[in-house]
C-alpha cells in the first residue's frame, strides 16, 4: 500500500511539473538566457525547488554539455522533482507549445507571418531585455559578492562581447574554473541542498554509452540502409549533440545539411526560422517546422515528431548521463572552488547576451529603452508575474507602432 501511494505521489509531482513547465512553454519569449530568467524567477524564487546555488550549478553543467541548455535544465529539473517521469513532463510542456504552432505553420498556414503584427513581436523583444536584466541582477547580487568574483563576471562578459563564438563561450567557462580553482579557499562545510537525482551512476553510465553509440552509429546505419527517415534521424542528432551555445547556432549547422540535400528550399527554411523568433518556447523546435517541411515523406506531423525528437534525444541522455557524477563531483572542494569561477564566469556570460543579442535586437529607439524600463521595474518593484509583463510589452509594442 505504502508503495501505491509513493507511485501516486510520483505521478502527481510529475503533473505538477508538467502543467508549470506548459506554462513557461505558452509564455516564455525572448530564446534561451531569457527562459533561464523564467526558470529563475519559478523554481528559485516562487517554488523554491532549488537554491540560488543549485541553479547556477545546473546552469554551469547545461553550459558544459551541448545542446539547447534552457531545455537541459529544464529536463534537469524535472528529474530531480520528479524522476523519469518529470523529466519527460518538463520537456513536453516547455516544448510542444511552440512545436504545435511551426507544424500548423508549416503544414498550411502561409499567412502566420501576417497574423502577428511587426510591433508585437518587437514588444516581446523588449520584454526580454527586462526578463534577462532581472537575472543577470538576481544571480549577481547572490553569486559576485566579492572583487574577485566580479572582476572575473566582467572579464568573462568582455571576452565574449569580443568573440562572439560558442567555442569563446566554453574556453571562458574552462579558464573561470582553473581561476577559481587557483584562488578561491571554500569551506568545509556549506550549507548545501543536493538535488534529490533519482539516477545511480551505473544507469548514467548506460545513458552516455547509448549517446555515444547512436553518435556513431547513425552515420554508419545510414550508410548502410539509406532511407529518408534514418537520414533525418542522423542530421538531427548529430545537431541535437554538436551544438554548444544554443538554438540560434544550429541554424548554419542544419542549413548545410538540408537544403543542398534538396529537403527543402532556402526560402521555406528561412521563413521557419523567422517563424521561430516569434513563438515562445526553445529555439530547437524550429526541428518541428523542419521535419514538417519536407519535400519527401516522412513529413507533415509524423516528420515534425521524428525531427523534433531525434534533435532533443541527446539533450535527455547527456543530461540523465551527467547529472549522476555531477552532485558528488560538486561536494568536493576542489570542484566546490572551480564552481565558485564557473558560477562567476556564467553570469557575465548572462551580462554579455543581455547586450548581444537581446539588448541590441529590441532597444532601436528612445521608446523601446522606455519600455524596456518600465517592465524591468514591473518584474523587479511591482511584482508583475513574468508572462503578464510578457503581454503587457506585446500589447505596449503594438501601440508605439501604430
């Protein structure tokens, strides 16, 4: 009986996940520093699932794997409230929203882009100016709270203003934590709340054997038993596992393998995209539109599923892989002293995109910094729910343009 109701409690947890991460899926604007903003201000500060800390410890270990890392700490969270099963629930909530929408755009509906007017769209922008500020504020304010802490945070956010490359962005994360090795000293003891992961290290084991396997195999099975599908599957896990810096790297990884191969024209992949910038929710969904584009079958539905699952597979098997070694890892004080850089190092990482590209896409005039303002002290003074000011900067956007 005592197990029944624990298996109860696990499907209820599970839910409950489901239904806040379908939330932040339908509201969410902005791409992926804005969502772990809106991870921030749910799990930390309203729910309190997790520490200051822990979150930016979850963050410094979606930034190392690759992939899209607001899904990853997404899927990271769900495990760690609710097992598997939450996993799966946080993924699908914060996920289909927008893929249901580049489906419907992709199988017929050519007048999407008309639809939502220019000054809307713009209006979300802005909004995600305020939504990152808030964080980068949040994180800083708890995690650069000495000289050397913050002097690395500026330094991190210079050098990635001036290369702008993902490879910058993981070399910043590498050298922060030998800094913080060298010269942070943390104590012995810390007040520390471990995720409760329900994944043991042999299991991990198993799943980062299963992602280096389909890695490798793929290519070969392709190679061996050429077919649309098995091709699709391969291009998109192989840029589901080779992506390190988000959604809007993808974009010439995919380019190159799906138009010359003649899936698709140039025009229709480009128009996705901008399709894309205009749903809430990660940027890897634009898979769904691609999947659901295709000249050849499988496409329509079953190609959108195919596309968008084959590209998320290894964000799952990295992220369920990783996370067992990773809680033993950080107790150790030498991790402990390479996480306090680390932690540093990714809020200027935060700083440098709330400049580029957030802050330079959306703040063009006088009134988009006005609004940009006034929804910052909305979130941070007034206490305004996120999605609210979301929509508010929407309805804002659509009125300046008027």
């Amino acid at each position: 009986m005592v197990h029944h109701n624990n298996a109860n409690i696990k499907s209820k947890s599970a839910w409950a996940v489901f239904l806040i991460f379908l939330r932040l899926g339908l509201t969410s604007f902005g791409g992926p520093v804005a969502h772990l903003g809106y991870f921030r201000d749910e799990f930390v500060i309203r729910h309190k699932w997790l520490t200051e800390n822990s979150y930016a410890d979850l963050i410094a270990l979606c930034q190392f794997l690759p992939g899209p890392a607001s899904s990853q700490v997404g899927i990271a969270i769900g495990l760690s409230r609710a097992g598997y099963a939450g996993a799966l629930a946080a993924w699908t909530g914060f996920t289909l929203p927008s893929a249901i929408v580049l489906m419907l755009f992709a199988i017929g509906i050519s007048s999407y882009g008309d639809i939502v007017p220019l000054g809307v769209l713009h209006g979300l922008k802005v909004a995600a100016v305020a939504v990152v500020a808030q964080a980068v504020w949040g994180m800083g304010k708890n995690l650069c709270t000495d000289v050397a802490r913050i002097s690395i945070m500026a330094l991190a956010a210079c050098f990635v203003l001036l290369v702008p490359s993902a490879l910058a962005q993981v070399s910043v994360i590498a050298i922060a934590a030998i800094i913080g090795l060298l010269w942070f000293k943390p104590e012995k003891v810390i007040a520390h709340d471990p995720l409760p992961i329900t994944v043991r290290r042999r299991t991990g084991l198993v799943w980062l054997f299963l992602f280096f396997s389909l890695l490798i195999g793929l290519p070969l099975l392709t190679a061996l038993y050429p077919s649309q599908t098995l091709s699709m599957v391969d291009t998109f896990f192989r840029a589901g596992s080779l992506v390190f810096g988000g959604g809007h790297v993808v974009l010439p990884l995919l380019q190159a393998e799906i138009v010359p191969a003649g899936w698709m024209s140039n025009d229709t992949f480009l128009a996705g995209y901008g399709a894309t910038q205009a749903v809430p929710g990660p940027l890897f969904t634009f898979a769904a539109f691609l999947g659901s584009s295709m000249n050849q079958a499988p496409s329509g539905w079953l190609g959108g599923m195919i596309c968008l699952i084959a590209i998320f597979a290894p964000s799952f098997l990295l992220v369920m892989g990783a996370l067992p070694f990773w809680e033993s890892l950080r107790q150790n004080l030498r991790t402990r002293a390479a996480l306090s850089g680390i932690n540093a190092a990714v809020v200027g990482l935060l700083l440098s995109a709330l400049y580029q590209p957030v802050w330079t896409s959306a703040i063009i005039e006088a009134k988009d910094f006005g609004l940009a303002l006034v929804a910052l002290i909305a979130l941070m003074f007034w206490k305004v729910p996120a999605w609210l000011v979301v929509i508010g900067c929407g309805a804002a956007g659509w009125l300046l343009m008027l």
